[in-house]
C-alpha cells in the first residue's frame, strides 16, 4: 500500500518535473534553437503544462477579474409596458440590492407585493400569477449568466491567454483568472464590450479556394505578389520569406529532406498547414497547433494585401476532432459585411425535432429582421451563412428556402449541447447580459517570483529545522519520523498534481502548517513510548502500546483539525480556499505517513534485530 | 535527549491566578479594539491598492504631496517589507482601475527622478469587501460550531464547551494583541486580510488539537484512576503531555517563526497570527480548557 502510494505520487508528479525540465531547456537554449526545441517537443510540454501543479495568480504574475452580470438591467429590458412605477421599482429594488446580497428576484417580487401591482402588468401573460412569473424571471437571469460566461468564454478563447480560468461564482458572478496577462485596459474592454453577433454570407467555395492557393503561390515564391506595391513599401517585414518564416518557423524542412510530405511542405507551405476541405465547401482544416502561426500569418499585411475585396477569414469558435484524436479548427471564408447583426434575434430555443430526434435551435427575429432576413435567404438559397459572436464562428448553415415570417430552423447540430451552445450564441446579441467589474487583481510577476522564492525557502529552512531537531530529541526514532515526513511532503504534492490543484502562497503556508501537525503525530507517539518504556515494558510492548494509545489522541485531534480546513473550503474565497484544501490533503497525508509508514518501518527494523533508540 | 524530566505541578491550583491574568491581557486587549480597532486590509474595506517598487529609497512627505495634489491625501502609504517598496492605498474606488492609473500618473508627474514599477494593484468593490467580511465571521462562527458539536460527541457537552470557551479565549486574545500591536512595529504589517482570518482558523485548529490530547489523556486516566479527584487525574494528565505539549508547540513555533523572519512581507502578518495563536493556544489548553471543565463540573456537582 505504501508502494503504490509512492508510485502514485511519483506518477503524479512527473508531468509537473517534466514541465520544469522543459522550460530549464528552454532558457537555456536562445532563439531560433528555443523554437525549433518548442515545436519538437511541442505535444509532450503542453500535456506536461496540463498535468503540472499548477501555480496560483499570487505565484505567478497575471489578472484576476471578479464581473457581475446586471440582472436588475435584464428585469427591466425584458419588460413590456414601463411605465412610472416600475421605474420606481427597479430603482427601489437596485438600492436594495447594492445594500445586501440577497439575490435580485425575491426583492423584485417583494417589491411588488408591496404596492399590490400585479406583476403580469409587465411581464409573461395576463393570466399569470406572481409566483409564475418569479419563477420564470428567475430562470431567465440564471440564462442570462450562462449567456456572460459564454461570451467571456469565447472572448478570452480567442485572446489566447494559456491557461484561463473562468469560473461561475454564486448565482451571479464570474471569476476570471488570466495568468501572465498585465495589459489592464485591453482585459477590460475585452470582458465588458457588448457582445456582436452578426450573420455573414460565406464567399463560394471557388473563391475561397482561389485566394488559398493564391497565398500559397506567394509563400512559395511562384509569384511575386503585386510587385509594383511591395517594390514601393519594401519594408523587411513584408517579403513572402517573412512571410514564410512566420508559417513554418522552423518546422522549415530543409532541401536535403526528400520525403513526400518535405516535398509538399516546401511547395505547397500553406496547404500543408491549412488543408482544405475536400467535400469542396470551401473551408479550410488547421490543427490546433498550427492555428497560432495561421493567425500570424494572415495578419500580416502583405497577405491582407492578397485577399479580394469583401473577402475575411473567420475562425471557427471550437475544434473539431478527428477519430484519431487529433482536433482542428474551421477556417471560414465570408464577406467583410454583416448581412445582419444579432440586435434583430428576439429569441432562440434549443430543442429537439420532434421527426427526426435531432437537436435543433428555433430561432425568431423581430419584423424589420424578419424582412431583411426574407430577402437575403430569399437571394442565397443554398449557400451559407456563418451565425458569428465576436468573430468567432458557431455555425455555418446552409440556407435551404427563402425564410419569410422570421421564423427559422438550424438543424445540423452534433449534440444536444453543441444546440444549447448556439442558443446562447444567438440570445446574446438580442439579450447583451450586462457585465460590471466589481473586484479587480493584478500581480506583477516580480512580486510574484519574490514570494515563491522567499516561501519555498522558509518552507526549506523550517523543514530542514524541524528534522533536525526531531533527530536530535528523539534519535532514530525521530529519524524515522523524518523519513515519515518525507513521504507527507511527495503525498501532499502528489495528491495536489493528482487534483491538479493550484498552489498558492497561502497554499504553501498550509504545507508548512501540515508538516507542523505532521511532526505532532509523531511526538505524540514518541512520548507516549517513552512513558510505556519508563513504566518498565519491553521495546516491543512500548511501541505497541505507544501506537495503540497514542491513536485516539491523533484521530480526534487530526479530524476536528480537518473538519475547520472542511468549514474554511466551505465558506473561504480564493486564497482561504487554497490554505484548506493544502490543509486537508496534508492531514490526510499526514494520518497516513505517521502512523502507518513509521510504524511498517519500526516492525522492519525490529525484525531484523535492530533496536530503534527513542532518545 | 529530554527536556521535560517528569514533571508535578500543580497547574489546577494556579487556575484563579491565570482567569485572572487572561482576562487581563483580553481586557486591555478588548479596550485596543474598541479604542483603536483593527485595520480591516483592502480585502474588507473594499478600495484600491497599489504596491510599487522605486529605484531608489521613496521620500514619504514627497509621496503624499504628489498624491495630495491628485486628490487622493487621504490615502494611506506605509513601507512594505522595505524601503524602496512602497504600499499605496485610498479607499477611492471609481470605474476599473481610474484610482490606480490616476495614482501611477500622478507620482510619475511629481517624482520624475524615480522610476517605479508595479507589483501589485488591487481595486475591490463595496460590496465584495462587505461579503467577505460576512463569509469570514460566518467561517469563524461556523468551525466553532463544528468542533464543540465534535468534542461533544467523542467527550462530553462540558469538555466541547471547555474547549469552545478556550478557542475564544485564543481569538480574543490574539486579536486584542493584533489590534495593540498594529503599526507599533515597524515592517509588521497586522491588517484584517483574508490571510489573517485563515491564520485565526488554524489557530483554532491546532488550540484544539493540544486540547484533545489532553482530554483524551483525562479521559483515559478518569477510567484507570478511578479514586482520584477529577482536580489529579487533570494535574496528572497535564503533567503526562506537558512534554508533548511544549515539543509540539515548539516545533510549530520553530516553523512559523521561520516563516515570520524569512518569509517575506506577504506571509509576515499571517505568521505573526499565527505565532501568538499558538503561545496562547498551548496555553490555554493547560489552563483555560480544563480548568473550565472542572469549574462547571464542581458546580453541576455541588448541589446533588
């Protein structure tokens, strides 16, 4: 059992030790050597990036946002007929609702009680009673919340912040955590922007594919992309070997390399990194990795220049995967002009086709959308139009007849969830959820590698203390205690990765304050074989009598020690979190190395005849 | 090696002495609190802070006039952990982080010899500040439920109560002292934050693990001796873990004093918690917690 706790750990940990080596490699190494290392190894870091114990804000530098989604400003956007007393009640109720954090809707529903004012006046249907409609604004809010944490979702996904933490705090709150992030002004306007939604036609397939190849003639040199522009501006960024170097960076194959696909890459440099689609839709396929490079390259000016007029690449929002586990992104050829923005979406529903037991999304827009809508399905019937939030695409439908009345079906959807996804999508441009910052953190990441340095070397320092003292006091069988604490430390850290859990400063606060309760176990213990040897017992009784007794005091006092880190996780925020929960995997450790491990070795020592010393 | 021969003191004895050395110490403490208060950190106040580090040591009446000229005199400006490192704070909120770039403007503006950089801004809303505060007594309120409901069960009622009433004798005692010592020592730095409230749940924590083990020790000795009076077998079971009370402590005391010297100004506030926290916890569960188990089982038993 021991064992398979070590190798657990062990396993545990690796990924984390892993990732250490890699990033020591790759300061080590300098430019274009670090890049070529990266794309080697690029897999193997990242899955080592995943399972690594992480490092909390306080540790490493970055932005944490705490946003609040305005659910009284729904109340009243979703309301009909408004009229002076509402006014003044959603007055009263935000007056309330900034003095106590009582949640919005019983307030709104006292309110209304109050003044005898049925609420159907202004919501759902004259029949309605009050209760109905609580409940239905309750639910309406709680979409509304869903609908913020997907656009911040979407918004930070397409920002490309490594390892973003967006979490629903409560029932109205998001937690954003972006690590390494320190432009604050950009953050803001990225997270509180009203969101867009728009519908773009996609261009033909030809055209798409024309401009493809078009970009890959210039990359590869067949063409000199419109000389007389580029001999003007001959700037250095804007040579196609720029251009090039951007795409491949050094996964460049050299001359010597003969393999088809080093052939391939060397004359088709941009199709080997964008497949297009072959059923000829006009989309193009790029892996997950390569995706950041296509960016690059697509922002450059040079192969902006390429692109015909009304003509944008759009990305899809989500990857795909394919069976053999790898996953890629849709690159979407549309116009450079909305055919219309999402203010015209009144309503969209996820639900199921009652034939054919697909997930489909109802989607219903207002009159002058419905008329603008008629007309452009009308005129492109059986092309596509991309429905886009904030420029990443969510679906691409295919029009299949002219939509009069506003009243529209999207099929196609893989999954319930995928069909959920995309009413949220759409609801979003009709319902923007307004957002407020009300909590903002940023860490620099001196102050951050300050303080890991200065805990991990008191943690070091108190740790190196503490075995020796435990060694000096009680001899071998404070050694023995030592080897015991040792174990405590790679289960607690093994535990941690196992969880991938996040360690921060008062995370490792914890670990220390666990090693101190740790060591406790083993004193008891100690004393307590003492007093059975000054009492006259023999080596062997003392020890067991010494566990036996010992045991009742460290159960109790080890579970009420755990039941408060179980009350601090409870009720704790952030950083009382992470000191609960290092709190309790220690404790747990701790139970488990004290007195399981140093008594098996007490029993091995004994059984070969040697006489462990309690000093 | 033994630094506890086996000891026999009276420690029940002493107990009118030592009610009356903890209220003391809880009274002044008390008088601190309402006096002079605690310095609830930006986490509860709500607001906006800045920690920047200078190129060169920062001149404080230089700062505050820069400040003051801004619009923000009434911010406070301590050291943090040196002296080029300055900690900047006004409970002045406005939208996004206006204070914060307001306040980097305005020192840049006024000092242009000095060039600083940002370690840390933090702008905590009102209302986040009110939550927290509620979510640590609530935190507080709810852990000492669970431990006398603990104790209780594994004890009896009055051993749960026993050790309750010490725990509060610990948080009491060592907010009375944060509240006294707060701005008296240089580089300390002992506001309310929620660093601190864990610390003062950890002291709960352990203060009642050094209680357990002595009520576990009463307990067992209660069924070996069954002739002595509760007042010997609690002086003997007192005696019998002094030793393991006093090592443990001081191993932990070892760890947080270490951490108090070592580990740099963001733990600082949160050792020296925790460091009183146990001075008094060791205590208290000598004195405090059995010596009230016994008082309250005298009395239940005086009028049988």
């Amino acid at each position: 059992m021991i064992l398979a706790a070590v190798v657990v750990s062990l396993i545990f940990l690796y990924p984390t030790f892993q990732d250490y080596q890699y990033r020591k490699k790759l300061v080590s190494l300098s430019g274009p050597d670090s890049i070529s290392y990266l794309d080697q190894h690029q897999d193997d870091i990242l899955s080592a990036k995943l399972k690594r114990i992480k490092l909390g804000l306080d540790l490493q530098g970055g932005m944490r946002v705490v946003l609040e989604v305005d659910v009284i400003k729904l109340l009243e956007d979703i309301a009909k007929n408004k009229d002076d007393n509402f006014g003044a009640i959603i007055k009263e109720v935000r007056d309330q609702a900034t003095n106590n954090d009582e949640s919005v809707i019983p307030i709104f529903g006292r309110k209304f009680q109050e003044r005898g004012i049925r609420m159907s006046r202004y919501y759902g249907n004259i029949r309605d009673v009050d209760a109905a409609i609580l409940s239905q604004l309750d639910g309406e809010t709680a979409k509304a919340v869903d609908r913020a944490i997907e656009i911040v979702r979407n918004r930070v996904d397409q920002y490309r912040v490594s390892e973003p933490n967006i979490q629903k705090q409560g029932t109205r709150r998001i937690i954003v955590e972006l690590p390494g992030v320190k432009d604050e002004s950009e953050v803001r306007s990225l997270l509180q922007g009203t969101a867009k939604l728009e519908f773009r036609l996609l261009r033909d397939a030809a055209i798409s594919y024309k401009v493809m190849q078009s970009i890959d003639d210039y990359l590869s040199g067949k063409v000199a992309a419109d000389t007389s522009s580029s001999a003007k501006t001959a700037k250095k960024e804007e040579k196609p070997k720029d251009a090039l170097e951007e795409l491949l960076g050094n996964k460049k194959p050299s001359n010597a390399d003969t393999t088809n696909e080093a052939k391939f890459t060397r004359e088709h440099p941009f199709f080997a990194n964008v497949t297009p689609d072959q059923r000829n839709t006009g989309e193009g396929f790029v892996l997950d990795n390569n995706r950041d490079r296509v960016i690059r390259l697509l922002e450059r000016p040079d192969v902006q220049r390429l692109l015909p007029a009304d003509f944008e690449f759009q990305w899809s929002a989500k990857t795909t995967p394919t069976p053999d586990g790898k996953k890629f992104y849709h690159l979407y050829a549309v116009k450079r002009t909305p055919e219309l923005t999402g203010g015209v979406v009144v309503e969209a529903r996820a639900t199921v086709d009652q034939g054919t037991n697909r997930p489909i999304v109802n989607m219903e827009m207002n009159s002058e959308g419905a008329r603008e809508w008629a007309r452009i399905t009308g005129a492109n019937v059986n092309k596509r139009i991309a429905i886009s939030l904030d420029n990443a695409v969510f679906s691409a439908p295919t029009v299949i007849n002219k939509i009069v009345g506003g009243h529209s079906q999207i099929t196609g959807m893989e999954s319930p969830n995928e069909a959920r996804l995309l009413e949220i999508v759409l609801k979003a441009g009709a319902l923007p959820a307004p957002v407020s910052i009300i909590e903002q953190r940023s860490v620099g990441p001196s102050l951050g590698e300050d303080s890991i340095r200065s805990g991990l070397n008191s943690t070091v320092l108190a740790f190196l203390l503490t075995i020796l003292f435990m060694a000096v006091y009680y001899h071998s069988a404070g050694a023995i205690a030592d080897v015991a604490l040792l174990f405590n430390v790679l289960f607690i850290l093994g535990v941690m990765a196992g969880f991938s859990a996040t360690l921060t400063l008062p995370g490792i606060a914890g670990v220390v304050l666990t090693l101190g309760i740790a060591v406790d176990a083993n004193v008891l213990i100690n004393e307590r074989v003492r007093e059975e040897l000054a009492g006259g017992k023999t080596l062997r009784a003392a020890i067991d009598a010494g566990y036996a007794r010992a045991f009742t005091a460290i159960v109790d006092s080890n579970v009420t020690t755990f039941l408060t880190g179980v009350v601090l996780y409870q009720f704790g925020t952030g950083p009382i979190q992470g000191f609960a929960l290092t709190l309790m995997i220690g404790i747990a450790a701790s139970m488990f190395t004290a007195i399981i491990i140093t008594r098996v070795i007490f029993n091995i020592m004994m059984s070969k005849g040697l006489n462990p010393n309690f000093g | 090696m033994r630094l506890f021969k086996k000891t026999n003191i009276n420690f029940m004895a002493a107990r009118g002495k030592m009610y009356i050395l903890s209220s003391a110490i809880i009274a002044v403490g008390l008088i601190s609190l309402f006096i002079k208060g605690v310095n609830y950190g930006i986490d509860f106040r709500g607001g906006t802070e800045l920690v920047m580090s200078f190129s060169e040591r920062a001149d404080y009446g230089q700062l505050r006039a820069a400040l003051g000229k801004a619009g923000f005199g009434d911010s406070e400006i301590k050291s943090f952990g040196n002296d080029q490192t300055i900690l900047i704070r006004t409970t002045q909120q406005g939208e996004g982080m206006i204070v914060a770039n307001k306040i980097k403007d305005a020192i840049q503006t006024s000092l242009p010899n000095q060039s600083f950089q940002v370690l840390r801004e933090d702008k905590i809303g009102p209302k986040i500040g009110k939550e927290l505060r509620r979510d640590a007594v609530y935190a507080v309120v709810a852990s000492l439920f669970v431990i006398l409901g603990y104790v209780a069960i594994r004890y009896k009622f009055l051993y749960g109560m026993g050790a309750v009433l010490a725990l509060y004798h610990d948080v009491l005692l060592t907010l009375g002292i944060i509240s006294l010592l707060d701005g008296v020592v240089p580089y300390l730095n002992l506001e309310i934050t929620q660093e601190i409230i864990a610390a003062f749940l950890t002291i709960i924590g352990l203060s009642v693990n050094d209680t357990v083990v002595v009520f576990d020790r009463i307990r067992e000795n209660s069924k070996i001796y069954r002739s002595l009076s509760l007042m010997d077998i609690m002086n003997k079971s007192l005696n019998e873990t002094l030793s393991r009370t006093i090592i443990t402590s001081g191993t932990i005391l070892i760890v947080l004093l270490v951490l108090l010297f070592a580990g740099g100004e963001v733990t600082r506030g949160f050792a020296f918690a925790l460091t009183i926290g146990i001075i008094t916890g060791t205590y208290s569960s000598i004195y405090i917690a059995s010596a009230i188990v016994l008082d309250t089982t005298l009395r239940v038993k005086k009028p049988e």
